[in-house]
C-alpha cells in the first residue's frame, strides 16, 4: 500500500518504503490521482539524493535572494548586525535587485561602487555593501566565477585625528553648557580612559572601585578589551564621584549613565532630568553631542577673535560665515587618549593594556592611532645622535672612514 487516508480524513497520504526507511507523509491533496503524481516526484527527489544527483536551483532575482538570505540569516545575526544588513540591501535592492542572481557580474559591482562613491558614501560603507553582495552570491554559486574581477575599494586607517588642548578646553565647555547632564561626565571618561563609546555607555556602578580609583570595563569589541580594569587619573576620579552624588540611591546593578529624558523648567528654561531609569542604559547620545561639537566651534571662534579689535569691526559689517562644527568623532577622543600616552612615552604595552589592544594588532593600533606633529618627531631622530658636538662642526674626512671606504671614494 503507498496511499491511503486516515479514517475520518480526506487528504491522500504516501507510504512507502526507501532504503530500509519508511517514508510516511502527507500529499496535502485529496485527489488521488495528483497523490499518485506527487508521491512519484518524492519517490524521484530520493532516489537523485541516493545517487548524488543535484539539482541547480532556478536563477531567482537578486532582490528575492536577498530577502530570503537575510531571512536565513536572522536567528545567527546579532540584532545589529541584521539592521546593517538591512541598511546595505536598502541601497542594494534599487540598483541590483531587478537582475537575476546568474546575470550579475564584475561590471554591475563595479558601476555600484562609482556609483555610492558619487553619492558620498565612504569607501568602507561601500565595501561592506559589496560584501553583503558576495554573501549572497556565494549563497547561490555565482561568486567564484566574477570574484577576481572585483576590486574592494580602498579604505584610509589615518581618518581619526587627536584634539588640541584648545580643543579640548572648548569642547569640555561645550558639555557643561548642553542640557543633557550625563554628556559632560562621558565625554571626560572617554578621554581619560580612551575607552569607546559602548563601553562607557553600558557601565555600571558595581564596576567603579572608588577606593582604589579603579573601573572595571564591561564587554568590549574585542576578547581583549572585556574585563580590563583601568586606573582612574585624578580628573576622571573627581570627575566619577560628583557624578555619583547625584544618584544617592544608587546600586551596583544600575547604569553609571542611565537612560531619562531631558527638558527646559521655569522662567530661565534651565535644563532638567525627567524619567530617570537606573535600570537601563542611556540611549544614542547623538543629538547633545552635535550640539555640543557645534557650541565648541563658536568658542574656539570667539577665542580667535578676542584680540582682532579690527576683525570684530570688519564682521560687524559683513555677513558672518555660518559656523560649522568641531571636526571630531566620538571615536577621536579614544585617538587624544592613545596619542598623548605615547607621545608621554608610556611603553606600547601599557597603552595596549589600557585600551584592550591585543599583542597581535598592537602595534598595528599605535601606528593608526599615534597622532605626532612634525616638531614632536624631530625631537624623536634627534635622540639617535649621542655626540654633543654641533651639527654644523662635523667635518666629514676620508680619514674618518673605514679602510674599506676609503678605497671605494678614490
């Protein structure tokens, strides 16, 4: 018997057996002669398997693909990673998604690229697009036969810049004026410990030894980075405890920089705290800290202007420039942090220590994010010469040469 129903059903069921295995399922039909149709298929689909005969899938457009592989992909992604997936096929699915997975080549990736590059979009955005492209090409067997025709773009690792002191100055003073009380105590936490943005943001209060002045990061990008216990210099410190005064019933379980809101109250609209949630991390920082890079650029503009009586007239008569924001991402100040250790000469070991780099990429870290004037390397070489006696007194002579020398000059 290979069909028959179940009493009481009137949907076709196959029974048979394969290899020594007993192949019961239903046809989902209550034809029997679709039933005898769709059992023959199945009996066909196994015996291709047995014998190691596959099918190649029907070419399907890129679009659909790309549904279906980020649907794959939604229970081994971090929910981050998923929405970069979504934003990379968001720009992808215009451009690609009405060809067929088999049509796309070497050409149409690299169309794509000049073609965001004209829309501004940076070198490494794009190459994590075109890499969400191979993922799903390979998915469908097609990668292999374009991948030495594609050139990732190349990316600059010197983009972080360190901030002047001036910088700083008015960039700190910038904080103190936001609204957002939380944003001048992290951005001080973040350039005495140069430790980045996501670490900071989910500390919590278990984690500071004030005794001791210590703090105990979290999980950080890197194996490396989580767990390490850094020293608080004395800034951070006092920094750390008048930020502390401020949570009187704070526990070890609650948010260093907890998750409120922030308005305008009385007649002066001084700034103030609302829905103060200890038990859960404060949210993007983004709006407070534009704000703030914006304020700076007006401070260091003012500081400029204070001595140029005859400036402050010529402005007064012209239309004044709009002010454009400090030039500095939240990641610059992890940059200020690393490059004025080891400009300090602290050995790259500690400096790796305190940032969480591992030995592997040490190195490789403290060349991007070592940032030293021309002057500052200068009085580096100028180390290597161990005579006192002026540069200008040396007399280079045959006679000061090895014997070897001597003869190869005449």
């Amino acid at each position: 018997m290979s069909l028959f129903r179940y009493k009481g059903s009137k949907v076709w069921t196959m029974d048979f057996m394969f290899h020594g295995q007993r192949i019961r399922e239903s046809t989902g039909t209550r034809s029997k002669t679709l039933a005898q149709k769709i059992e023959s298929k199945r009996r066909q689909k196994l015996e291709e398997g047995a014998g190691g005969i596959r099918r190649r899938e029907r070419s399907r457009l890129f679009s659909v693909a790309a549904d279906d592989w980020l649907e794959n992909k939604k229970g081994r992604l971090a929910p981050k990673t998923v929405l970069i997936e979504k934003t990379n096929l968001a720009h992808l699915k215009p451009e690609l998604g009405r060809k067929l997975v088999c049509d796309i080549d070497a050409l149409d990736i690299s169309r794509y690229q000049q073609k965001r590059l004209g829309d501004g979009a940076s070198p490494k955005t794009v190459n994590l697009e075109v890499g969400t492209v191979r993922a799903i090409l390979k998915k469908h067997g097609t990668w292999a036969h374009l991948q030495q025709d594609v050139e990732m773009l190349a990316t600059r690792d010197d983009r972080g810049r360190a901030l002047t002191a001036q910088e700083e100055f008015a960039l700190l003073e910038a904080c103190s004026k936001s609204r957002s009380r939380s944003l001048l105590p992290f951005v001080t936490l973040a350039i005495e410990t140069g430790a980045r943005f996501n670490v900071i943001r989910t500390l919590q209060w278990g984690s500071i030894d004030f005794a001791n002045r210590c703090v105990q990061f979290g999980r950080d990008k890197t194996p490396s980075g989580t767990g390490r216990i850094i020293p608080l210099n004395p800034r951070a410190a006092a920094t750390m405890t008048f930020w502390a005064g401020h949570f009187p019933e704070r526990k070890p379980e609650h948010y260093v920089f907890p998750k409120e809101r922030y308005g305008a109250a009385g007649d002066k609209f001084e700034p103030k705290a609302y829905q103060t949630d200890p038990t859960a991390p404060i949210g993007n920082v983004k709006e407070a800290w534009e704000a703030a890079k914006l304020r700076a650029a007006k401070i260091l503009k003012d500081v400029r202007n204070e001595d140029t009586e005859a400036r402050e007239q010529q402005l007064d008569e012209q239309v004044q420039e709009e002010v454009k924001p400090l030039v500095c991402r939240f990641h610059d100040l992890r940059h200020t942090a690393v490059s004025r250790m080891l400009d300090a000469g602290v050995p790259i070991a500690k400096v790796a220590k305190i940032v969480g780099w591992s030995p592997a990429t040490m190195v490789r870290m403290a060349a991007r994010y070592g940032h030293f004037a021309l002057e500052e390397l200068r009085s580096a070489v100028n180390t290597i010469s161990r005579t006192e006696t002026e540069p200008e007194s040396l007399v280079f002579s045959p006679v000061l040469l090895p014997a070897s020398e001597t003869v190869r000059r005449n």
